[in-house]
C-alpha cells in the first residue's frame, strides 16, 4: 500500500481509503468485519459518514459508536478518522465534538479527533454563516486548540466555494468529488490546495455509485492525480480488496480504458450534475443539486433515498421538489444544459410531494 502526505497535517495515509456511507446500511457484525479487513490491508484513513442519521441529533454518531468504535477499543493506534457535521453554528459544532469524542473515541488508547470535518459548504450563504463569529469555523479553532481535534476539514461538492473556504486559513484539508465527469478541480481546487499544502481527500470517486461499470478504470486514473487519498464508499469485502488491489498494482491506463472513460463521460454527462451551483439561487429556494444528487445517488436504496428526502422536507432542510414552477431560470443558468425541470418532476414521483 502507498501512503501519501496529507498536506501541512504530516500525516501519511493510505491512498486508498475507507468512504464510511455504505457501511452504515450493513449490519454491525459485518461492519466491524469490514472495518478490520481494511485495517489488516494497510487502510488508515476512515472518513465517517452518519448518512441520514445526519439529521437526526439524538441519533448522530451512534451508528460509527456501535461499529468503528467498537474497532478502535482494540486498534485506535493503526488509523486516523475523519468525523463530520453538518451543522453550521459554533454551539452546534462544539456539541457535535462533545458527542463524537464520548460516542467514538472515549475508552480508547487517544481519546482525540483527528480530523474534524464542515462538511457541505456547497454555497455561499453556507460559507458566510460559518464564517460568523458565532459560527463553525470559531468552533473548530477553539476546539483544536483545546485539543480535542487535531486537524480541520472543509467538505463539499461546489469547488469554488471550497477554493474560497480554504483561503480562510481555518482548514488543514478539503474533500471534494473528482471522477472523469467532475473533473474541474483538476486544473483549480486541486492545484490551489498543493500550493497552498492542503491536504486533498477525493470523495465520490465512484459517482456515489453511479460509475460500477468503470469502477477499475476511474480508480486506476485518480491514483495517479496528485491527491492525497481517495475514500470509494465500502460495503463489502469484495469491493474493499478489489480497491486495495487497484492501488497496490499502481498501474497505468491501457487505451482501452481511456477509451472506455471517455465514452462513459460523454454518455453520462448529458445527465450529470456536476454541483456546481450556477443553477441557483432558485427563485423557489429549491436546493436544486442536493435534489438531483439524491435522485442519482447509487450508494443508497430506494427506500432509504425516499426516506432521507421526507425527513429533510419534514424538518425544512428541503424545499420539496413539487415547489418547482418550470420557470426554465435554472435552464439556461446550468452550463450542463441539464434539463432540470423534468428532473424535479423525477423526484416528486419517485419520493412524492
């Protein structure tokens, strides 16, 4: 296993590592399997992930308490992990620290966070809430320097924003989405961050599980960007020792494969969102990507998706898709050409309202 420098952190991870969504569907016993495989091949880095559970504060982290957890009783000095929230104010923040060190980390042999995570910093008004004096990112500094984490993490899937949150100098590392169709950050975020000795972790490597067909071939092609690690979502034994052996071989794309992702790109493109916002601000307030996002999503189950999207609309995260007017603003906004009415008209009849 190769393990690279994680930015100004010093860290060295895995380049391959552990995206921690999936294995929040799975049952325990098979996630503290899994999470022990990845340990035994080399893995060091976990990304955790609550998935819905995100929403829920009475739930939040002890899905990762019963099953990482468990695991780092035994092993905390073999990994770092990556815990996030999604909650943007400083008394929000510091509560979310508090429960994550007494659910994940107490009882073990370093009972710190190593990496602290904003996550979905995807638009401007979230990005300016955080930066409040009462918001996140005073949470987190306060945090580090009681040393109850060690490092900061800006996430999400809007590279301009994430370029404008790390210019703050509050984050040690961004994590952001990069496969063959999100490509972007290639020749933007991902140099800025290098230059600026950001660590860089690759999120949806995999399209979020939209990519299975060329799932070799888009691994084989990110490990040779200049990125610190790359965190494909892991449900399975299988899916984990099939990502460890891409990276131990470290093998170049053949033509056939190059061949094989061009054609993919341009076939998926025409339905891709790319998140990159320029649809928005939507005169109806939808979150129009976050929308497509779940549509497209290939990590969760129908029913799950169904779920996540009445929960958020039930607590006013969302504004229902059945709010869409077709007023074709966001049309001839998206540089995509995404024909995004029909898209919402998807959603209300896939997930209802």
């Amino acid at each position: 296993m190769e393990y690279r420098r994680l930015g100004r952190t010093g860290l060295k991870v895995s380049s391959i590592s552990f995206g921690g969504l999936p294995s929040t569907f799975i049952p325990t016993k098979d996630a503290i399997e899994l999470i022990n495989a990845a340990i035994d091949e080399g893995v060091n880095y976990f990304d955790l992930d609550e998935g819905p559970k995100q929403f829920y504060q009475e739930a939040v982290y002890k899905d990762s308490h019963e099953k990482i957890g468990e695991v780092l009783k035994e092993r905390r000095s073999e990994v770092y992990v990556g815990v996030k929230t999604m909650r943007r104010k400083k008394s929000e923040v510091l509560e979310d620290i508090d429960k994550a060190l007494n659910l994940i980390f107490k009882g073990t042999s370093r009972e710190v966070i190593d990496i602290f995570q904003l996550a979905f910093i995807d638009y401007d008004d979230v990005l300016k809430e955080v930066r409040e004096p009462d918001g996140g990112i005073e949470a987190i500094l306060e945090a580090k320097k009681q040393g109850l984490i060690d490092y900061t993490l800006v996430a999400g899937h809007n590279y301009p924003i994430l370029a404008e949150a790390i210019k703050t100098g509050a984050f040690d590392i961004v994590e952001f989405p990069f496969n063959v169709i999100e490509r972007d950050v290639d020749t933007e975020l991902v140099p800025l961050a290098n230059k600026m000795d950001i660590g860089t972790i690759v999120m949806k490597p995999l399209g979020g599980g939209q990519f299975g067909d060329i799932a070799e071939a888009q691994l084989k092609w990110l490990l040779h960007k200049p990125v610190s690690t790359i965190i494909p979502g892991t449900k399975t034994i299988d899916e984990l020792k099939m990502n460890i052996n891409i990276a131990r071989r470290n093998e170049e794309l053949s033509e056939a494969e190059k061949e094989q992702l061009s054609e993919f790109a341009q076939r998926m493109g025409k339905l891709y969102c790319h998140r990159c916002g320029y649809c928005l601000p939507c005169p109806q307030n939808i979150r129009i990507y976050g929308l497509i996002d779940l549509l497209n999503a290939g990590v969760l189950s129908f029913e799950k998706k169904k779920k996540a999207y009445s929960d958020g609309v039930e607590k006013g995260l969302l504004v229902p898709a059945s709010e869409c007017v077709a007023c074709g603003e966001c049309v001839t906004r998206c540089p995509y050409d995404l024909p995004i009415p029909d898209m919402m008209k998807q959603v209300v009849e896939k997930f209802g309202k």
